[in-house]
C-alpha cells in the first residue's frame, strides 16, 4: 500500500510541474511551439524546461537570416523534441542553412583545384553568361555531357580553345560542381603552376609529395588541364609528365578536358620547341592523345574579366 507521505509528494510534484508549465505557457512562443506537438500536457508538463529551450532555439531558427546569424548553442542546429513511448527525446537537427552548407562543402570537397581562382569554387551553371551566342554549342554540350556521364563514365572530354577571358575555365568547372553533388571527384589544374609545383616537389628530399600529387591528377575521375600552352615547354614537363598521364586516362577511359588559348595545330608547334630543338615527333604523339581524349570545339566570346 502506497504512503500517504508518497501521495503528498507526489501531489505536490504534479503541482509543481503544472505551475512551471502554466508559467511557460504565458509565452506566446513557447504556447505556439507545444501545440504543433500534439501531445498530452500530462507529458508535456514533465519537460517544461527542456521544451522552453527548444521553443527558443526553434524560434531562432524561424527567423533566422542564415548562418552567421545563428542565435542557437551549437550553430546550424536546433534541439527539437520528438515523442517516444508517452515520452519526449531531445535531439540536434540540422537548419536549412546547415544543411546546405554541408552539400556545398560535399561538393567542394570533391573537387580538387590547383592554382585557380577562387571564383571556379563556386561555379554554377545558374550564373554562367549565356547572353552570347557564341557560348551556347559549348553550354548545350556540356550539359549533355552530365546526362551521358551519369550512364555511363567512359566518355571523351573536351578542347576548348578560344579567346583570353571567355569563361572556357568556368563552365566547365560548373559542369564538375554539378557532377560533384553526386559524389564525382574532379580534379582542375592551372597547368604552368602544377608543372612548377611537381617539379618542385621532384626535387625535393621527400619525393612522396610528387607522387601523390601526380596520382591523384593522374587518376581521378574527371580532370581539366587549365590553360594548356601557357606553360614553358621541357622534354621533362612534356615527355614524362604529360604524356603518361594522358596515356593512362586513355586506357583506363577517364573523360579528360581541357583549355587553352591555342588551336591544336599551333598547341602542336607549342611543345615541339623545347632545349633541344624542334621536336615535332614528340609533340605529335600529345597531339594523338587529346585528340583520342577529346572533342574539339573553338568558343570565341566576350572577354568577361575586363
């Protein structure tokens, strides 16, 4: 048989619970947050100060112009209730602004990128310029590249040539982001300032630098050779970086892409001049190799960097 002492004390504990729960009540806030719970105050009245809490971080939430706004104890997160078993759990849920934070951070984490502009980061197909012309066969063909991809990886990449300052690099580094959200690695490379950077790193006491630089350009799934023809022309940086990693891309059919302000026929001239001399042979079997990798296009447009 229960106590009466038990009874009182338990009779004065409800009584407790209601009075905190009437109190928190009076806030219009905290009313409103409770009632789309949909659970009895029997329950309810047991996590007063925990339902308080989460009232004020949901409101937060609700006006919350983004997150370095964010009002909350943990950024990015509310503490929401959930009912269990006549029972409420208290958990973190992510905000909308987290939650897109994260998918771009996703998406940027799969591109690698390698001495170029920070503006190629946020590339997006929504803020490409479309109003010339000029750059529609390219757009369309890159668009088209992500549906085929999406079936099937083996596909040829693209030369894209054309004028200094036409967004050759930006639209096809938009067309990686979109592939990156669905998890695709990508890999762009400013290729001067790569070449310089391995060859530093070859020189180096620790070669393993170089190695997994090199690897990973040679082997990740989508690659762009950024401003191919810019850089200053060795046997070395030619003959035994370039065309081995364009040879294996080849065998193993990962789609490779390239820019460049020089057609093939003059990039051709471009690397036959090195030290030694004009070497015409050498520079045809590159030639060779992104003509298997690619499809050409030449896309002459608004120089939109003045």
């Amino acid at each position: 048989m229960q106590k009466v002492s038990d009874k009182f004390k338990k009779k004065n504990l409800n009584n407790l619970l209601d009075e905190a729960y009437d109190e928190a009540l009076k806030d219009d806030n905290f009313k409103e947050f409770v009632s789309k719970l949909k659970c009895k105050r029997e329950i309810l009245k047991k996590y007063t100060s925990l339902l308080e809490e989460s009232a004020l971080e949901y409101y937060h939430c609700k006006n919350c112009p983004g997150l370095m706004a964010c009002q909350n104890k943990i950024t990015g997160y509310a503490k929401l209730p959930k009912i269990y078993d006549n029972s409420l759990e208290f958990s973190y849920k992510p905000c909308k602004y987290k939650k897109k934070y994260d998918k771009n951070e996703l998406k940027h984490s799969n591109t690698m990128l390698f001495n170029v502009p920070r503006e190629i980061k946020e590339a997006s197909f929504k803020n490409v310029y479309k109003t010339d012309k000029n750059r529609y066969n390219t757009i369309l063909w890159l668009t088209e590249f992500i549906k085929k991809y999406k079936n099937d990886a083996h596909q040829k990449g693209l030369y894209l040539c054309g004028n200094f300052g036409c967004g050759k690099t930006y639209l096809i580094a938009a067309m990686f982001n979109e592939l990156a959200k669905d998890g695709i690695k990508s890999a762009i490379v400013f290729w001067p300032e790569f070449l310089n950077s391995l060859k530093a790193s070859f020189n180096s006491l620790d070669k393993s630098e170089f190695s997994k630089k090199y690897n990973y350009v040679k082997k990740v799934s989508l690659l762009l050779i950024d401003d191919l023809g810019a850089e200053s022309v060795t046997s070395w940086a030619r003959d035994e970086i370039l065309c081995p990693l364009l040879q294996y891309r080849m065998d193993e059919k990962l789609p490779t892409f390239f820019t460049s302000n020089l057609n093939l026929e003059t990039l051709e001239n471009h690397l036959a001049i090195t030290a030694k001399g004009d070497e015409i042979i050498k520079a045809g079997r590159i030639i060779s190799r992104i003509k298997q990798l690619t499809e050409y296009q030449e896309m002459i447009s608004k120089n939109l960097r003045k």
